[in-house]
C-alpha cells in the first residue's frame, strides 16, 4: 500500500517513525510504504531515514501520483492544504489528515467531493492529538443519543492557564515563559483566541450531533481577558477556570445546537477540572452511556502520528476487507503470549500488621524484610486495638515472591499480618 506523505514536520516525522519500525505494532503496518514525500525544502536535514528520490517539493505531481493510494496531509493551515486535497480526491485517493482548520472550514466541498469520488477523508487527528475521539464517535459511541461534549481541547491554553493558577503569574507572563519552552507558538493568536478550539469543537459537533456546522456560528472567545485575581476569586469559591469547547443540544429548541469557546469556571470536583498541562480531555454525555471521558496528550509528535497511522490502517483493513475477513474485526493471532509467573511480577505493596507492644517488634518487622531482599519506603506505628500495635509499611518495588516470602517469616505468634494491598 503506497502512501503519500505531504509535510515531514513534527507529525510527519513522527508519522514516519512509526511506519520504519512496525516491529510489536498491528502486522499491517508493515504493508504501508512512504512512497512519496512533500517538503518545502529538499536540503534541510531530516531526523528520519527515508531514500532521496522519494523527496519532492513539487505537492501536486503527489496528490495526482497514480501509484499511490492514500495522501497524508500535515502541512496544516488552509492553503494549499485546502486545494491539494480537493485535487487528491478528483484523483481517487483517500485522504488522512491532522488539519482542523481545513476540515473545520471547508469540510463542506471536501466531504461532498469526497462523497462524490468514493473515497474516505479521516482526520482523528485533527482533535485530541492522540487521543481516540473522532472513531468513537462514529463507531463506538454511536447507537448513543448524544447531549453534550464537553472538551478541554487546546493544550497550549490549558498549559498557561494552568500556570496562572499554580504559579499565580499573569497571562503575560506565563505566555512568554510557555513560547520559551516551546508550549506556544510565537504567533499565539490560533491558540490563545480560541480559533484552535472552535475549529476542533466545530468537528466534535459535526460527529456528535449528526450535521455539518458553520464554522462563523460557533460563538468564540479566548484567554487573553483572563486574569489571574479571577482565577483566585474562583478558587475561593470552589471553581477552576479553563477554556472549554461546548457542544450540546439546546433544550429549548427543537433540534437546534449551543456550540461555544470561552473561558468557563469548572467546580473544582467536575471530571474535566483536573485535567492540566497540555494534556486535552474530551467528556461526551451520552444516553443511555452517561458519562465518559476521554484524556490524554492533545498534541506532540508520537501522540498525534498515532491517531495519523491509525487513520492510515483504517482505510488499509477497509480496502483489504472482505465478506469474511475485515483485518480490524477478525481475531488473526495464532501464539499464546508468555505471561511472566505471579511471583516475578513486581510492584509496592502496602502491608499493616497487628503486634504484641513490646521491644524488637519493629527490629523483627525489618530483619524479616531485609532478608527477603524486600526494601522499604515507610514503616509507620499508627495506632493501637485494644493492647496490640498497628503498624503499617508501605515497600519500594519488589518480586512479589520474595514479599510473600518476608510475610510468612513475620507472621508469628504475637505479629499478624491483618491486610496486604499493591501500592501502583
Ligand atoms: N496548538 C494545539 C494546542 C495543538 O495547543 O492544543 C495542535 O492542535
């Protein structure tokens, strides 16, 4: 299956690391070739190792290359991204793409083109980065009733925001220190004014609530207005503030949508509340579901790639699919995997015993231990029932075999081990 690839920038680098080590992933990766490369230019040195002549600056002789089967598209922005994928679909080529603001803007022309050609155009990894939401929507989620998503959906917002409530800084600020290390782009405008996020909400909306949206209808509003003595009156009340994305019937229409982007105060115990950094988290309420939420790296080169070649082996199982064999749906493994014995495996335990109050208790506790190679983190005495001391001690990693092993050596007439738990 040869792909074409139009950008070889962070994702498209990530993109191609995977597909150059297929080793442990789905055995059909390895039917995927980077046949074609489209970069701006052909003398910048470039970290993943993929044959010369396969380079070209020239994008259009790749989206018309009758060889090949699929165009990625990670170029990003609205052009040429917009007309390469228009003319790669007149060509007969599926289409994966990470583009929100193209999908999000002109969706429209390219899914009717789409349509038209008998082709696909996927995109998870236009929304969440890595995380799996444009496919549950689809497929996983869709017998469900959707009423409302939800979504914390621009890291580089989150970051900062969440830098003014931990750090106290203003926007400014933590702007400056997030460009430094490279959290936000120098022109911060798509991220920080909210554009980023009203086009993935824009998308999010189109899946969950069955019908294409306007993209100029989505009420926007980003962070630059916030201020860090209104993160703190908030926290005094209970609340985070965070930008989110929201998409929900309106329950005073008949079928019509509240979509909007805005800086909103979250009580502090709501799902999405906790989630901070750049990390992204999608909630999608759903009947008869209810509630779940999706969380995780909303960008970065390995998490994005991997929605992208997810994409890709999607369109694979689908084109390789027959009556009785979709690659995706079908159980192909023939060996059993080893599975490392209960008394190798390693983890923290957390142990409390109940002892008779006397001198060397403690001393015992530890030889036992020691002599079992078990090393500890804590050893705490925290209480007394009746006349018996309660001592409860939490280890480092340890052979689960060699902690069972220190157990049976302590438990003796006035020593008693009363619970064992695993510490992750
Ligand atoms: N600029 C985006 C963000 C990542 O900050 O989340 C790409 O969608």
């Amino acid at each position: 299956m040869k792909v074409g690839l139009l950008g070889l920038g962070t994702v498209g680098t990530g993109t191609a690391e995977i597909l150059l080590s297929p080793s442990g992933r789905n055995p059909l990766l390895k039917e995927i070739e980077i046949a074609r490369i489209g970069v701006r230019s052909l003398s910048k040195p470039r970290e993943v190792a993929l044959p010369s002549d396969r380079f070209t600056t020239d994008l259009e002789s790749i989206v018309t290359d009758p060889n090949l089967e699929i165009i990625v598209e990670l170029i990003g922005g609205i052009e040429p991204a917009r007309s390469l994928i228009l003319q790669a679909i007149k060509a007969g080529k599926h289409i994966v793409t990470a583009n929100k603001a193209v999908m999000a803007r002109h969706g429209d022309e390219i899914y009717t083109a789409a349509n038209e050609a008998g082709v696909y155009v996927l995109l998870e990894a236009a929304v969440g980065g890595g995380i799996p939401i444009i496919q549950p929507l689809k497929q996983s989620l869709g017998v469900n009733k959707i009423e409302r998503v939800t979504g914390i959906i621009n890291g580089t917002t989150n970051y900062i925001l969440t830098q003014m409530q931990h750090e106290g800084s203003d926007f400014a600020e933590v702007l400056a220190e997030a460009q430094q290390l490279g959290y936000a782009e120098a022109d911060p405008t798509a991220d920080v004014e909210g554009y980023d996020a009203t086009d993935k909400i824009s998308i999010l909306a189109s899946l969950a609530f069955g019908g294409r949206i306007h993209y100029d209808d989505i009420q926007r509003e980003g962070i630059r207005q916030v201020n860090v003595t209104d993160i703190n009156y908030a926290r005094q009340l209970g609340f985070v503030v965070k930008l989110l994305a929201i998409a929900q019937r309106d329950e005073h229409t008949h079928g019509s949508l509240q979509v909007r982007v805005g800086p909103t105060l979250v009580p502090e115990d709501h799902p999405l509340a906790s989630v901070n950094g750049v990390n992204n988290a999608i909630l999608v309420e759903a009947d008869p579901l209810g509630q779940v939420m999706f969380y995780g790296p909303g960008a970065g080169k390995g998490a994005t790639a991997s929605a992208v070649v997810s994409d890709i082996l999607q369109i694979i199982s689908v084109l390789q699919s027959n009556a009785q064999n979709h690659p995706l749906l079908t159980c192909s493994h023939q060996n059993y995997c080893t599975i490392t014995p209960i008394e190798e495996l390693e983890t923290r335990f957390y142990a409390r015993f109940l002892c008779g109050d006397r001198p060397g208790v403690i001393g015992h506790l530890g030889t036992c231990f020691a002599h079992a190679k078990v090393s500890l983190e804590s050893v705490v005495q925290i209480g007394f029932q009746d006349n018996l001391a309660e001592v409860v001690v939490v280890t480092h990693d340890v052979q689960e075999g060699n902690f069972r092993q220190a157990v049976e050596s302590i438990n003796q007439e006035d020593i008693n081990v009363t619970s064992i738990l695993r510490v992750l």
